[in-house]
C-alpha cells in the first residue's frame, strides 16, 4: 500500500545543507500499521509532510496503492491518503466552523460536502453531528483531534498518517483518542503511519516499529521487541531505558 524507496531530504545548499533525511526506505502492506520512533528533530515529521504532499523538496521514489506518486499530487493521489496532525488546537482554523473544516477537504477532493456526509464524519469519531455549528476554541483537546480526524477521514483514504496524535493530550483522553483509531483502522482496513517519541504507544497501535536517528532508520522492533526491552542498535537501547525511566517516575 505505501513503498518509500531512497528517501532523501535536504534543506538549503552547501555549507547551510541540512540532510533531514537520509536514504530511508520502507513498506507498509495494505491494513498494516508501523510506527517510526525517535527523538525530535531526527526527521520523523518531515518524512510524513512529504508523504502526504505537504512538502515536495524530496528525491527518492514514493508509490501508493501499486501507484507511482510524483511531487505534483494529481486529485486521486491527494485521496489515497491523508494526515492528523500533533496539535488539536493549530491544526483547527479558529474562525472557521467545525462544518467547514470538514467540508474544505471533501470540496477539494472532489467528494460530496453536505450537511448529512459532514454530521457522519463527526458521529464516526463519537461526536454529535450538531457540533458541525461549532467552533474549536468551544472544544475540549479531545475533542478539537476527534474533529482532526474526522477532517482526514472523510475523503476515505486508505493510507492514514499521524504525527503523534495524542501528544498534545491530557493523558486521561489520550486512550479514548488511541482506541478511536484503532476501532476505525478494523472498521475500514486502513493502512496507518504513526510518529511517536512514546513506545508505549508503539507497541499498542503498531505491527512493527523503525528506529529514526539522524535522518535514518537504525533499527526494527516488533511490540514484543518494545515489551522486552530488545533492541540491536545501541540508541534504541537507550530510547527504551529512557521510556521506562520515565514510566517508574510516573508511577
């Protein structure tokens, strides 16, 4: 469903380069879900901006759905897959309604934008469809990436990017957000690409998990890996003894 082959991308030139991304290549079947770990700073989000079209300084070659996809995103390619993004509140226009934000990718895609398609989109993601008259700054954090996902949901891609969707959360409503898209992921067989900097997460939404450092992956884990603390390259080791630290000081 998702192939990245040689991925590479660089901002600036010359002495001012900065290699963001070096050289990474994955596949994703079709209904998988992996995961990319890492600390920030080391690419993660970068490579899904340019995945899903936010960003085209890239080389490499990237394919969907057995399709090639070039830097310019024909109508159909914008379709095939879409993200949520960290932040519940910047990822919401505050001026537009909830209606609105969910009608602008449906309209841009060439999808019907009625009222009855908007109000399923929210009752898909637990909300009532009489929030479409609402206003994110009259919606909790849940509530605002519930929205968030919803907006990405209703052109019915099959690829789903997330870039640590539940980061910005409290941690009461992080779980309630997480089994959310676990529940649409089997309803729909959605392929998933999740960023996190928390295994946990990893392990509970992922098949497999990359190891990014500087750019590049360096390592592959299964959940299993991530329970057990295994890991082959040294600075995934010290990814998992940081996580476990920080779970022993939270408990």
């Amino acid at each position: 469903m998702l192939q990245v082959k040689d991925f590479n991308v660089t901002y600036g030139n010359g002495k001012d380069a900065n290699h963001v991304v070096r050289g990474v290549s994955f596949t994703i079947k079709w209904g998988q879900s992996v995961g990319i770990v890492g600390e920030s700073g080391c690419g993660k989000s970068t490579l899904l901006r340019c995945i899903v079209g936010l960003e085209n300084g890239w080389t490499g070659s990237l394919g969907m759905d057995g399709r090639s996809i070039k830097q310019s995103r024909t109508m159909d390619d914008l379709r095939l897959a879409q993200m949520v993004f960290q932040d519940p509140y910047g990822s919401l226009h505050p001026r537009h309604s909830v209606g609105r934000a969910l009608s602008e990718p449906a309209r841009c895609t060439g999808l019907a934008h009625d009222r009855s398609r908007i109000g399923r989109a929210l009752e898909e993601v637990g909300l009532p469809a009489s929030f479409a008259d609402r206003y994110p700054h009259e919606l909790s954090g849940g509530q605002r990436q519930r929205v968030a996902i919803a907006r990405a949901l209703i052109v019915e891609p099959p690829i789903l990017l997330q870039d640590e969707p539940t980061s910005a959360l409290d941690v009461s409503v992080q779980a309630e957000v997480l089994n959310l898209l676990s529940d649409r992921r089997e309803e729909r067989n959605l392929t998933f690409l999740l960023v996190s900097r928390d295994l946990s997460v990893v392990a509970h939404m992922c098949d497999k998990a990359y190891v990014m450092q500087n750019g590049q992956f360096v390592d592959e884990l299964t959940p299993e890996d991530i329970g057990m603390q295994r890991a082959q390259s040294p600075y995934a080791q010290t990814l998992m003894k940081a996580s476990a630290l920080g779970y022993a000081n939270m408990s």
